[in-house]
C-alpha cells in the first residue's frame, strides 16, 4: 500500500470496511399453460433463469457469509465481507442457468452502491467464466448455460485519504434483468475475452477457435499470414487459458499496401525515454516489450526513429555447436577426411589415457557401413588410442568429426558447449546498452525467462541416430523442426517455457534458479523465432507484414543448425519481405532490438497504445 505524505498507520488500522454484496436475476416471462380448442394445442411455456453451483476461488479472504444462494427460485445469490488489508480479494464462479422453455436475453445488468469515492479503494469486476465481457442484449437460449464470475477487490495501490475515516458499512447490489427474447438477443462471441494489460482493459480472442478475425474454425495458421481472416489484433494462446497467468500476444498490423503500420493493435509503450512495441505477456503475469526507437520531439512513437540499439555479430565465431549459444562454454573445433577405410565404434570404454572402441565395423570401404558407428581411431586396424574422433555428419563422402581426447565423449561436448560461461557479442552489447540507459528502471522488470533453445531435434550430434536421416549432414536445433519454424504448415509455436524451451540450461534469467539459469547481469534479452510466428508472417503480395517488420534484419535468441562445415546459423528478422524469418551465419552483422518484460502490476499512467499516444509506463 502506498501512504500519503501524513503516513497515519494508526488511524488506518482503525479502519474496518464492512461490505454486503446481492447478485440478482430478474425476468419477464410467460408461465403458463396455453390451449385453443379444437384447433391446436400449446405444450407448457415456462421461463426459468437461475443460479447453480457456487465456487469459492482459491485465495479468496475468508466471509463473514459464504457467497450461497438464497430465494425459492434461486435467483439471489448474498455473501457478506470484512475488508481489512489492502490487497485481499473475493472471487467466485456461478452457472446462469437457462432451464425454461422459452429463449431469453440479458436486457440490463446495473452495479448499485459504489460511488466515486468508494469505488477509490474497491473494485468489483463481473466477468464470463473465460473472461469474456458481459454484455446487454447477450443470448443465452434455452437449454444453455453461462458460467460468470464475481470478483471483490480491496484495492492495494491506495492512500489514506482514499479511504473512510470510520468503520463503515457497505451495501451494493449486482443486477441481472434476463428477458424472453424476441430476436433481440445477440449469440455472443466465445473466443472473447477481456484482459488487463498495463492496467488498460483489452479485448482479445482464443487463437484456436473462430472469431472476429479468424475464418478457420480451428483457429490461427501460423504458418500463413496474417490477415483479416486469419487473425490479426490480440490474442489468448490457446492452451493456456486456465493457468494462473495465460498468456496474450498481439498478431498483425499491416495495413494492406505495405507502407506503414496500422495502430488498431494498439501495442505502443513509451518507457524510460524509449518506444517499444508490446509482444505477449509472461507466465509470470508481466509485459513483454521490444525496442522500437526513439521518441520524436512529441513523445510519439512513429516507428523509423533508430529502430535498433546497433548492429552485431550474434558470435564472432561460427565453427562449433557452442556458436550458438547467448552464453557458451567450450569450443569443439571439427576436422574432416575423405578416407573411410577405418574401424568404427558405436561407442567407447576409456581406461589408464587410453580409448577403446566398442561396438565395431571393422574395414569400412563405404559411408553405408559406418551410418550408424560414431567413433574411430582413424586406423584401419586398432581399435585403441590416445585421440579419438566423434562423428557427427557425412557429406559428399566427407567425414566430419570433433578428436577428443581424456576420457571425454558426445556427453562432454555437448554439455560443455552449452556451458553458460562466455558471453556472445550481442549479449555484451546488449548488456551495455542496458546498463547505460535502463539501470535505474530495473526494480520495474520481471526476472524473465529468454529462451536459447539448443535442443538438437535431428542430425549428428545425436549418438543413437541413423547418419542417413541427416539432411545435407547438418545438426538441426529445437528453432527448426520442433515448431516448423519457416516453412512448415504445421507450426505451433510455443510461448509458454517448458515447450519453448526444455533444457533449464537454455533458460536464461538473472536471479531466478527455479524457472531459469540464473545466469544473466541484466534482466534483458531478445525474442524468440515463437513470437516472432505469433506476431504475424508476411504474404506473397508483401501484405499483412506483422508489427515487428522493418527493412533491417535483427536477430532473435533462436538457433537454427550447424551445418556440416561446422559453420552455425542463427533466425533473424526481416519482415519487410514477405515477413519470413531468414537464416543466417552468427557471424553476420545483423541489427540488435533488445526486449524486457515490465512486471505485473506495473500500470500506464496515460495515453491509448497509438503511436502518436503511447501508453506512458512512468
């Protein structure tokens, strides 16, 4: 709680808010029996609309009475509070049932009771099960059932003057008027939900259902563009929905002649003398942003003004599987031959400095008999040596291995690359940059998880696989086949850590050793080839480029292969074509966009999320 300059603690623990609360549903019906003799005859009419089945949410204060339902008909539902600590909250679920003859409609909803100095310290919020927004004239048909729920909020971010100076008594009534329709009620949209983000109230859509902007009843392709019929503003991930946290991403924003940005997404931010572009939310609950440029004289945000940090190599080297790291570990240079009249093992034994192979081909003359054995001595007769090799690709009737030597094998390799111990190139200018300009705005960050996905999908670094499944002999990492990531129709990015990214070591966070690493100086990174799909891909014609388009390219965090020269490559930006997601060595320049995640609770403290008025994070 935040206390006024007088800071009486005293004279606010006195305070007792004692708060009553009736929800309520009223009709007009018929209910009757109805005949016209000899001509026809009409069945029983009822009209019926009730509550059922109250659910307390878990973490709700404890009532002095239990949200219950009362009245012969059910429909009143009371419960009474003792608000006493900011921040505390009630919460329920209940079923509006339909379980009458006749259709009806909701013809008024009134919240009675708050007024304006009230409302200064509570909150009460109604709301779809799903969070969709309730709304007159909302069809709810005969036979069906709409599950609401109710939430109290005593208000944290609050001073004493908010609040009464005396134990007070507060009585207000929610009410629901349900009508029997006669085509005035509307079906509402399912897929719709409401969401606060940066304390502003937003209305999105579940991407796997059909909605406003979505023509497919399964929801968005991800691997088409986006578009008035396959999604474009913002959007709940599906799968998601129910978690404490679910997260939403805005998708779109092209305006259909590919010269400028529409601003119906509404995603703009200005925060700590910069402008970003929100992304998505967290599971944590924050907001995701990148770096979108400079303000002009104005404080608005028209994209163009310094729209990157710089620009960098991702690494300065790309001959190993520790180039693609954010941070890396040991480098394993490869070698290669031509000669492939050796003995090979499927593995090996190490004893007194000495290699054993196991498993053994012995006097291979062609790549087909050594697909499957991975280690060789490079002799065509011993099968022990101080210096093996490890196999991890073919090409043209090339041999590509990493020598290892002290008892290490593929397990040190890859653990050893993937160590978090040496920063890449764009890591140090990022971090500076961060330092030098966002420093004192650090307490305002959520510690959150930037995902380096190195997970090997396919190729040679696997131990156990077939060699000949290898395409062009490269090693393929989690950006690439896992979700699709440029190319294939079935591509389902992952938003959420454990399907983004699998391995905690990929994880990247600054303080945090549960979810993440704990490996980063700065609460900083970039975003994911994953939210790059989510936010929107370009088409054939250069129409329906996503948000984040630009004519520079700009890296992600997402590694896409080594290939088998060894020489790495890394996804990066350049949405102005087409808004594909390009594949380039992590040795080439490219632009540095940098992201931050603002924590939950952070608020905007003016302006609509429009470039010329951005939300203001103070």
């Amino acid at each position: 709680m935040r206390l006024n300059k007088r800071n009486n603690t005293k004279k606010f623990n006195k305070i007792i808010l004692f708060a009553i609360m009736f929800i309520g549903l009223g009709f007009a019906a018929i209910s009757a029996t109805l005949g016209i003799t000899s001509i026809a005859k009409i069945g029983h009419i009822t009209f019926d609309v009730h509550f059922e089945n109250v659910e307390v949410k878990e973490g709700s204060m404890e009532a002095t009475s239990p949200a219950s339902i009362n009245a012969s008909d059910n429909t009143q539902i009371n419960f009474s509070l003792h608000l006493t600590t900011p921040g505390e909250f009630y919460e329920f679920e209940t079923d509006i049932v339909n379980n009458g003859t006749l259709d009806a409609y909701l013809s008024s909803i009134e919240l009675l009771g708050l007024d304006e100095n009230t409302k200064k310290y509570l909150k009460v919020t109604y709301r779809y099960s799903n969070g969709g927004k309730i709304r007159i004239n909302d069809l709810l048909k005969s036979g069906e059932t709409e599950r609401i729920k109710v939430k109290v909020d005593f208000l944290y971010d609050i001073t004493l003057d908010d609040l009464p100076t005396e134990e007070t008594s507060l009585d207000f009534i929610l009410n629901m008027i349900y009508t029997q329709d006669n085509g005035t009620g509307v079906e509402r949209d399912k897929a719709e939900v409401v969401v606060d983000i940066l304390g502003q109230e937003m209305i999105a859509y579940i991407d796997n259902l059909k909605s406003k902007y979505i023509s497919s009843e399964t929801g968005v392709n991800f691997a088409r563009a986006s578009s008035d019929t396959n999604g474009k503003g913002l959007y709940l991930r599906a799968g998601t929905e129910n978690d404490k946290y679910p997260i939403y991403y805005f998708r779109g924003g092209d305006d259909q002649d590919g010269d400028e940005i529409e601003d119906y997404l509404n995603n703009h931010v200005l925060f700590g003398g910069f402008c970003w572009k929100i992304v998505r939310t967290t599971e944590l609950g924050g907001t995701k942003i990148i770096y979108d440029g400079l303000p002009d004289a104005n404080n608005q945000c028209n994209t163009g003004v310094g729209i990157q940090i710089g620009i960098s190599a991702f690494n300065k080297d790309a001959r190993t599987l520790a180039d693609v790291g954010y941070m890396y570990g040991t480098r394993y240079e490869y070698t290669s031959w031509d000669d492939i009249a050796y003995v090979y093992g499927s593995d090996v034994s190490y004893i007194d400095g000495e290699y054993t192979l196991n498993g053994i081909t012995e006097n291979a003359d062609t790549i087909g008999n050594i697909k499957t054995k991975h280690y060789t001595c490079k002799s065509t007769t011993d099968i022990k040596c101080d210096k093996v090799y490890y196999i991890y690709s073919f090409y043209e009737d090339k041999v590509y291995a990493i020598p290892l030597i002290d008892g290490k094998k593929l397990e040190n390799i890859l653990d050893e690359s993937f160590a978090n111990e040496n920063n890449s190139e764009i890591k140090n200018v990022i971090d500076n940059w961060f330092k030098n300009n966002l420093l004192s705005q650090e307490d305002k960050l959520e510690d959150a998880v930037w995902c380096n996905d190195r997970s090997i999908s396919s190729g040679g670094y696997l131990k156990d696989s077939d060699l000949t499944t290898l395409k062009e002999g490269n090693t393929y990492l989690g950006g690439y086949e896992a979700r699709g990531l440029h190319h294939s129709a079935t591509s389902n990015p992952g938003l959420k850590n454990a399907d983004a990214c699998s391995n905690k070591n990929d994880r990247f966070t600054k303080n945090d050793t549960t979810n993440g690493n704990g490996a980063l100086t700065y609460p900083v990174g970039l975003l994911t080839a994953d939210e790059a799909i989510v936010a929107g891909r370009g088409d054939s014609n250069y129409k329906n480029i996503s948000y984040l388009s630009w004519d520079s390219r700009y890296f992600t965090l997402s590694p896409f292969s080594v290939a088998y020269t060894g020489d790495v490559s890394r996804v990066i930006f350049n949405q102005r074509y087409f808004g594909q997601y390009i594949i380039t060595g992590v040795s080439g320049n490219a632009g540095v966009r940098p992201s931050i995640v603002l924590k939950k609770g952070i608020v905007a403290t003016s302006g609509d999320g429009s470039s010329e008025h951005p939300y203001v994070v103070e």
